[in-house]
C-alpha cells in the first residue's frame, strides 16, 4: 500500500487531492454569483462552474464524475436564482458531451482549444436555452445568453492555466498516484 503513496503524502493531501476538481467547480460557481459587478452589470457572469467540468473532464476524468458534475449544477442552480434543474442538466449534458469525445477535445492545443472549449460551453448554454424555453413555453432573448457563453470563453484560458498548476502541484497526474 506504501508503494501506491507518493513520497511525503499523507491521507489528507491525498483527500484533498481527490476533492480538488469538485472545490474548484463549487468554488467556480461561488465566484461567478457572487452579487458584485465590475461592469455595472452589462455583462453577464461566466460559468465558472463549467470550467472545471471541462477541464478536469479532459485530465482526470476519475475525479470529475458526472455526480461531480450534477453537484456542480446544483449550486449553480441555487446560487443563480434561475429555474431549478437548468443549470444541473446543463452541466451534465455537457459532462457527457466531453466525455463522450475525450480524446477529441484532448488533442486540441492552442487557439483550436479555446474553441473547443467554447464548442462545450456551447451544448451548457443551448441546453439551459432551450430547458428554459421548454419550461416557459416561448423563446426568451438570445443575447443574454450569447454574451454568457462570450463571457465563459474569455475566461477559459486564464483559468486553464491556474488549473494547470493546481493539477501538476496537488492533484498529480494519475489515479496510481493515490
């Protein structure tokens, strides 16, 4: 079993490790709702929660499931103030959309990455669009959603990078590391 542990890990780094991609889309979502507008609120907020989903998705699909995911949805829905469930199906639409096309989305490096990442973030804000026309029997304006799926894609790439760190310094590089 010692074998299996990384060199100077204990339970709870390797816990940590584990929860990561979870914290990182609870904390993502956090961020994004919280009721303060840099912009006056002429934009809306992007979907942080996202973010990890895809990412994580991509690097370590053994610790972003797709309960994860839904969990992710969840506060996403909560902490929004939208229609409970459109953000949860989203989310997990998108999970499997990813998935599905793992090595797809891998292989993608540079400016082809943000846009398939933005191809992703796509499927998250037709799906709410079109849940959401589906609750309230009418289409609703395409702008807000256009500009949070704008939004989204801007912060992908700054945000990849911090994942990046936090998945080569504590969440390591496969499930033999745990």
């Amino acid at each position: 079993m010692a074998a299996l542990e990384r060199p100077g890990s204990t339970t709870t780094q390797r816990l940590l490790g584990v929860l990561l991609p979870l914290l990182c889309g609870l904390l993502g979502v956090f961020i994004a709702n919280i009721p303060i507008s840099l912009l006056g609120g002429a934009v809306p907020p992007p979907l942080l929660g996202l973010l990890p989903i895809y990412f994580w998705c991509l690097v370590r699909p053994d610790l972003m499931t797709p309960a994860a995911a839904l969990t992710i949805g969840i506060a996403e829905d909560i902490l929004s103030g939208g229609p409970p469930g459109v953000w949860s199906l989203a989310f997990v639409l998108t999970y499997a959309v990813v998935a599905r096309q793992r090595d797809s989305f891998a292989g993608l490096s540079g400016l082809v990455a943000v846009v398939g990442f933005g191809a992703a973030a796509s499927v998250a804000c037709a799906s709410a669009y079109f849940t959401i026309a589906a609750l309230y029997g009418h289409f609703q304006p395409l702008a807000p959603i256009l500009s949070e799926l704008a939004m989204t894609v801007l912060f992908y790439v700054p945000t990849v990078y911090v994942f990046g760190i936090i998945h080569h310094r504590l969440v390591g590089a496969s499930r033999s590391d745990f």
